[in-house]
C-alpha cells in the first residue's frame, strides 16, 4: 500500500536510510530536513512524503517528489529508499510507478531523478534505467573529483 507519510513515519524512514549503507549522514541530515519541512510548513508545495508498507503495513519504502519550481509540468523524485530487507521485490518499482501514474494524471510531462557517479550508486542507476528513464545530462566532478552528478529523465507524451 502506498499512502501520504505521517510524522509517526519518520522514525522508520530514517532507519531505512540509516541500514542502507548508501546514504552518507550528510545525506540523512538532509533527507530528514526535507522532512520535517513536508511537516513543518504545511503551506509549502515543494516536498511531498510518500510511503510504501509491506503485507504486515509496516513502513517499508519512501518516496519524495514534487514539481519542479518555475517549470509547467516538470516534477523531480528527489529521494526514493526500500528497506534493505525488502529489496528485489518490486517495492521501489510501486513506488515509481505511482509517481508516474501521478504526474501523468495532473498533466505532468516530466520527471528528473539526479544522482552520483559513484561506483555504490551503480545500483540505483541501472534500477532508473530499467524503470525507462534515460541520462539526460551529466556534470563531470560535480559532487567533488571524480563523482558526477547525473540526471535521469522521463517524458510523458
């Protein structure tokens, strides 16, 4: 089941981040300030919190996206974790294709997804190519030497 995040949430989405081993504290540290942003500022429109739970309904993914600033129809997936435990059973592919389903249903026409370069994200890379979204642009060296910011797209007709 996908839902909205509640702040009863938070808790298990930091872990999952946590035993991941992708995420630097650096990383968390922000992911947890967007957070809390989503829940703090109620008004704002950036960041949306998404959750996906297992068959017990416990937290299991999370998802955060929102529309891209200034853009007509442009959305960014901005952070997406499933618990290391409940990799390879298509948990982080619900959640993009809810996204998708989203986008496509309020007109959106795009969604971007950056990430690094770095050999440990090889594995969320190749997970984007198979969800169809393709390299749009690469900026060498951007996250320090030798790590590059890479941004995946994907265009709805």
């Amino acid at each position: 089941m996908i839902r909205l995040m509640k702040k009863s949430d938070k808790a298990a989405v930091l872990d999952i981040l946590g035993r991941s081993g992708m995420f630097t504290p650096e990383e968390i540290a922000v992911a947890e300030e967007q957070i809390d942003i989503a829940f703090d500022q109620p008004e704002q429109k950036d960041y949306n919190e998404m959750i996906i739970e297992d068959a017990q309904g416990r937290t299991a993914g999370w998802l955060s996206w929102g529309p891209a600033p200034m853009t007509e129809g442009t959305y960014d997936l901005y952070w997406i974790a499933v618990d290391s435990d409940k990799q390879g059973q298509g948990l982080g592919k619900e959640l993009v294709r809810w996204l998708e389903d989203h986008v496509r249903q309020t007109g959106g026409r795009l969604i971007l997804i950056e990430t690094a370069s770095q050999a440990n994200y090889e594995p969320t890379r190749q997970f984007y190519l198979k969800q169809d979204y393709q390299e749009a642009a690469r900026i060498a060296d951007y996250y320090k030497p030798g790590d590059d910011r890479i941004i995946y797209a994907k265009y709805f007709g």
